[in-house]
C-alpha cells in the first residue's frame, strides 16, 4: 500500500534540500572575460548581474565593446546554468532522465 505519510516526508526532504541548494547558488560568484580581459563579467549563482567591468580603450569603439560585452554575458550565464543543472542532479542522486 501506498504510504502518504511517507511521500510527504519525501517532498519535505526535497523542498529543504532545494532551498539550501537556491541558498549555496546565491551566494555563488560567477566570472566570465572576453577580448583578452577588456571586458568581465560576474553574476551570482541566481543569475543576477553582480558586476561588469570594461577597459577604458573600449569606450571609443561601441561595436567590439558590443561584441566583447555579449560573450562575455553568455559565457557567465552558461557557466550559471551548468552550475544549476549540477546542483539539480546531485540533489536527485545522479538520475539524469536525459541522458541516453
């Protein structure tokens, strides 16, 4: 038979552990550079923007600082969401129903 007591248990189980998981990836601190360093990037493990700093010989030229600017977002927001998907399945044991 189906226990409910213990299913609650284990809903429980998961709801703490995925706060504490949301916890450790706020306080996560996420870098990312491109053209050779004139432009950073850091974004905590919840995805909010923390920091961007861009190299003053970048001013004058608004489409490499464009261009510098967006790798370097989608290198860090990638980095975050690998990050996400390790914390998830460590939390489920290892069990990736996507993997073939």
């Amino acid at each position: 038979m189906f226990d409910l007591n213990q299913l609650g248990g284990l809903f429980s189980n998961l709801q703490e552990q995925l706060k504490s998981i949301e916890e450790k990836n706020k306080s996560a601190c996420f870098s990312a550079k491109s053209g050779g360093g004139l432009v950073k990037v850091s974004m905590n493990g919840a995805g909010e923007l923390l920091d961007i700093q861009i190299d003053d010989s970048l001013l004058e030229d608004k489409e490499a600082l464009q261009i510098y600017l967006m790798s370097a977002l989608n290198e860090v927001y990638k980095s975050v969401e690998d990050n996400r998907k390790s914390s998830a399945l460590g939390m489920l044991g290892g069990f990736n129903p996507f993997e073939k």
